[in-house]
C-alpha cells in the first residue's frame, strides 16, 4: 500500500491568502477541506458574494466549510473527521479555540504579515507604514491559545519604501507568505521538525483593526505623518482632506520639509508638480486624489478643472 498523503485544512479568506493556499496545493499535500468566511454582500447591489479563498477552493474541487464560528462541538466534530496532519490559518478572521488547535496531528501554522512580536493583530501591513517602520515581513507561526502569541517556525523580511502603499505591500507579503509557508511545508513533509522560537517578550505591539474615521487628514500634524497616512490607506479606507473647501479623497501625496509661515491646510503651490499643502510641519503635495462621486485623477487633471487654485 501506498504511504498516506499528508492532509492538510485551509482556513482564509481575503486575497491576501490565496497564494498560501495555492502553496499548499503545490506542497504534495492533500487539501482535504477550505474554511473560510461565509459569503458577504458586496458590491453596488449588495449580492452575496464568496470570498476569494472560497472561489478558489471551488475551481480546485476542494470541500468548503463556512461556519460563523469553531466553538460548537458540532463544527468540531466536522473538522475532526478530516483527520488533518495540520490545519494552516492565514488571515481567516475567526478565533480558533484551544480543542480547534488540538486537533491536527502537528496543531496549526499561521500565516502573520509582520515581523512578531510588532504588529499583533488585525492590521499590520497598514500599522508597519503608518509608523514609518523601515521593515516589515511574514511570520510562520505555531499557533496558540494567545492573538498571535505563538513561537515562531520560519520568516521573510522585505524593507519598507516610501512608495510604497498599503496595497503594494499587501501583495509583496502575501507573496512572502506562500515562499515561507512552501519553505515549512517541504521541511515537515521530508520528515524534519521545524524549531519553534518564542516570540520576545519587548517589543510587542498591537495592529487595531482599520476605521474609516482614520482617513481624515489633520494639516496641524507633520507632513511626513500625513504621507504615511496616504500611503497605508490605499487601497482601503482611502485618506480625506479638505482643499479649497471640497472634501476629496487623496490617493498619492508627498512630504518636503519646506518651511512656511502659512496656517495649517492652507494652499502654498499648485501647479505641474502637483498641489502643496501647508502642515504643521513641512507641506505635503498632493498628486493624484478623486472629488466625490469622480474617480482617481491626477492634480494636474483636478487644476484643469479648477483653474482659479493655480499659483506658483
């Protein structure tokens, strides 16, 4: 008789995960069952919609579990009988309780885009640019009882630009995260024990989940601050700032240490090179922004559209 494959649970959601769990796949592994989010409204028409990891899971023919939660003994008993060697968890938006991590004969690894212990938590892609973090990377961890506790196995780190956006980011540690997860499969899978190393005990911090009441932009702050804002929020929520009394949506903005005398949110260029904005510290030039109900332009196309806010 032929050796039983090595079975593997997915359990994601978002885009972020899909080439996790396309490494899988790739591993030798058999992807036993996909769990993941039931399916959202989305869209202009609110249409229940399933999310990316589901899509994929049903064009690989691969079963797909979508409970609201993993704390009934019934869910329990469904995920137990996958007879999993691991479940691997990368952003799937549910807590597992301590009898879901038991289950599997190696427990569970999670997929984390930071370097732990920074960045705990929902939001850490956003949170390593909003602080100005000149680092960032994915973890593979153990997982355990704790938010993003467990010791780690392997990691990847990649420096953080000042072009880069929380969606450039986003694709280049979830690219990250399928290579290292790849990396612990292999080893796992040949018969090698992967070293588990305990998360430091400084350094931790906390990625609170995203709020659109974040997007505003306040000029009083300096304007490296106000970058940074620009730059984690796009894609999603999308910074807001108030120019000439309309409140637009800023897609791409940078900071100069230029020194003014001018009040904070005041107009100080605006031309070819884009729109200048007085902060409480330096100014920030804005180069592509969306008036509401418009879409993304560039600030020469907006000054086009308003001529009289033209000065050197």
């Amino acid at each position: 008789m032929s050796e039983r494959p090595f079975r593997i649970v997915f359990a994601g959601t978002p885009d972020f995960s899909v080439p996790c769990f396309e490494a899988c796949r790739a591993s030798g592994a058999e992807v036993v069952a996909v769990y993941t989010q039931p399916d959202r409204p989305a869209g202009r028409g609110r249409k229940l919609t399933p999310s990316p990891v589901k899509q994929a899971a049903l064009a690989a023919d691969i079963p797909v579990e979508q409970p609201e939660s993993l704390k009934s003994v019934e869910i329990q008993a469904t995920l137990s009988a996958y007879k999993a060697d691991l479940m691997v968890v990368v952003a799937h938006g549910l807590i597992l309780p301590r009898k879901v991590l038991a289950l599997p004969r190696l427990g569970c690894w999670n997929v984390h885009a930071s370097l732990l212990p920074r960045w705990r938590g929902a939001a850490p892609i956003q949170r390593a640019i909003l602080a100005g973090d000149a680092y960032s990377g994915v973890d593979l961890m153990q997982m355990e009882a704790g938010l993003d506790t467990g010791p780690v196995l392997l990691g990847r780190r990649t420096p953080i630009s000042r072009e880069d956006t929380g969606g450039t980011l986003h694709d280049r540690l979830s690219a990250l995260g399928a290579e290292v997860l790849a990396e612990g499969l292999a080893q796992v899978m040949a018969g090698a024990t992967l070293l588990p190393h305990p998360q430091s005990e400084e350094g931790v911090t906390y990625a609170h989940k995203l709020d659109k009441a974040e997007a505003r932009l306040d000029f009083a702050r300096p304007a490296i601050e106000l970058e940074r804002q620009v730059r984690a929020f796009d894609p999603w929520p999308v910074a807001e700032g108030e120019l000439a009394g309309e409140t637009l949506r800023i897609w791409a903005a940078q900071a100069s240490e230029r020194e003014h005398g001018a009040v904070p949110g005041s107009l100080l260029s605006a031309g070819r090179d884009g729109i200048e904005i007085a902060c409480g510290q330096g100014a920030l030039r804005i180069t592509a922004l969306q008036r509401a109900g418009g879409k993304r332009i560039s600030a020469v196309d907006y000054l086009n559209a308003r001529p009289e806010l033209r000065r050197a």
